[in-house]
C-alpha cells in the first residue's frame, strides 16, 4: 500500500520534472516540506520511539527549567524524570535551571538542597522535621544555590550532580561521575568525585564558541550551518566570526 503510494507520487514528480525548467526549485520545494526541523515543544522528537523526550514538555514545576531540545532518554519511565530530581522542596527555594540542546542519560540525577542537614551541631538529626515537642528546635540549613547547567551540555548515564553546581556550556560528563564542583565550559570530567579528563578545545576555542552561542540561534540558522557545528575546525570557526 506504502509502495504503491510512493510510486504514483515518484511518477507524478517525474513528468513535473519533464515539464519544468525549474527542477532544482522544485525538488527544494518538496524536500522543505517533509524536511521542517524538529519541534521542541514535540513530546517524542523521535518518531516511533516512546523512550526519549524533548525534556521540558514533560516538567512542570515552579523550580524546574529547561530550554528547548534538551531531552532525556530513558527506556524504563521516561516520563517520570522528576524522581532524578532529589529532595527539591518548596521551602528551600532552589532552582534546577537546564539549558538548550543539552542530552541527558538515563539515571542521571540532580540532589537538591532540601538533602542538606545541620552539620554545625553535635548532631545531624532533623529534629524540627518530626513537629510536636520537637517543632520549635532551632535547624539550620545551608544552602549551595542553584543547580545550573549550561547548553549543549552531555551528561552521561548514571551520573549525579550536587546541589549548587554550575556546569558550563559544552561540558562532558562522563557515566557515573558524582559531580561535586563547578565543571568549566567545554572540559570533560568524570568519576567520585568527578575530576578534569581534559578540555575539549583550547582556551581561543572556547571563547569563540561562547561567542558564537549557537544554541541561540533560530532552527533554520543552525540548520545552515551544521558543516560548521560538526568540524570542530578552529579556522573555519575564525573565519565565520569574522565575516559575521
Ligand atoms: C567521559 C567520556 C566522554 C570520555 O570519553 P573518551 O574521551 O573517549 O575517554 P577515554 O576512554 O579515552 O578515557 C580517557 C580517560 O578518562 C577516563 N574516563 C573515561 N570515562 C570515565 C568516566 N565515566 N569516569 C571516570 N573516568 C573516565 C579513562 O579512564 C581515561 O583515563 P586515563 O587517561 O587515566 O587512562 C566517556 O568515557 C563517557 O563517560 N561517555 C558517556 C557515555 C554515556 O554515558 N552515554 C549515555 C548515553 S547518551
């Protein structure tokens, strides 16, 4: 049946060719139309596959954001990715803050400040919690801020990010890494506690991709220019800042 449709619409496309001066256009027309980018507010950007999803279309909680294309992939319960969001309570007031384009794997998890006991007693026992009696007990809670990550960033499966931690745009973080410290843009860490495995591009790199921000950029722009995205060539990277 698919077949069959196919070929009556590949012969009614031929002879539109044989009557045309204009095939080029025509076949550009054609392909723009099936080849539209992907839409972030998709739930499944994958058509046929129920395992991953453009992230932000499945939260929605006062203290959780994310930007667009971000997506998670899990193929046990993708839609219940606020379990890999720990202790994230009203009262403390944070933020898990996730940028653009970002590729999260399955198990990774955010631990929120509402983890956080006292520490500067004798004790570490959350007495206030239980009430009654013990309601009035004085606890004090430190709080690390926010949890921010960046755009494009890849974090991989099983890995386990602090509270208060800032990752930078273009950062790796390797399977199962507990991330403890602030990750530099474009570095890749990994392991407990994840620590430096190298920095992707030098420094002048770094600081060209910051600028050019590309993750900004409207879907039909970064479509033009995904021979620049995938290079990783640093001149032809130059020469596009130049001339922009
Ligand atoms: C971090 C990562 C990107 C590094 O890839 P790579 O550059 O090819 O790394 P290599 O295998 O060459 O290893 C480089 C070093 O990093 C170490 N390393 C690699 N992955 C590590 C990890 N997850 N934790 C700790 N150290 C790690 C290696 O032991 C090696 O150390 P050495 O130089 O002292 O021997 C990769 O190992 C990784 O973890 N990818 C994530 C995969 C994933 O979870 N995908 C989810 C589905 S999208």
């Amino acid at each position: 049946m698919i077949l069959g449709c196919l070929s009556v619409v590949l012969s009614l496309y031929n002879r539109l060719l044989d009557r045309t001066e204009c095939k080029n256009q025509l076949l550009f027309g054609l392909l723009g139309n099936i080849m539209t980018e992907p839409n972030p507010n998709t739930l499944y950007p994958i058509s046929g596959v129920e395992r991953t999803v453009f992230l932000k279309n499945i939260l929605d909680h006062p203290q959780v954001s994310v930007g667009d294309y971000t997506y998670y992939d899990d193929p046990l319960d993708v839609h219940n990715f606020e379990r890999n969001i720990l202790y994230l309570f009203e009262f403390m007031q944070d933020k898990l803050v996730i940028g653009k384009f970002c590729q999260i794997a399955t198990g990774v998890r955010f631990i929120m400040n509402g983890s956080n006991h006292p520490m500067k007693g004798f004790s570490t026992y959350p007495f206030k919690v239980f009430g009654g009696a013990w309601a009035d007990t004085p606890m004090q809670v430190v709080s690390k801020g926010d949890t921010v990550i960046g755009n494009d960033v890849w974090i991989g499966n099983g890995a386990t990010i602090m509270q208060g931690i800032t990752i930078g745009d273009g950062a790796i973080i390797g399977t199962n890494s507990l991330v403890t410290r602030d990750v530099e843009p474009y570095s890749i860490v990994g392991g407990n506690p994840a620590k430096l495995i190298r920095q992707r591009f030098d420094e002048e790199t770094v600081t060209m991709l910051r600028t050019l921000s590309w993750w900004d950029w409207s879907p039909d722009k970064i479509a033009q220019h995904f021979e620049l995205l995938n290079s990783g060539c640093k001149q032809q990277l130059q020469a596009f800042l130049e001339q922009a």
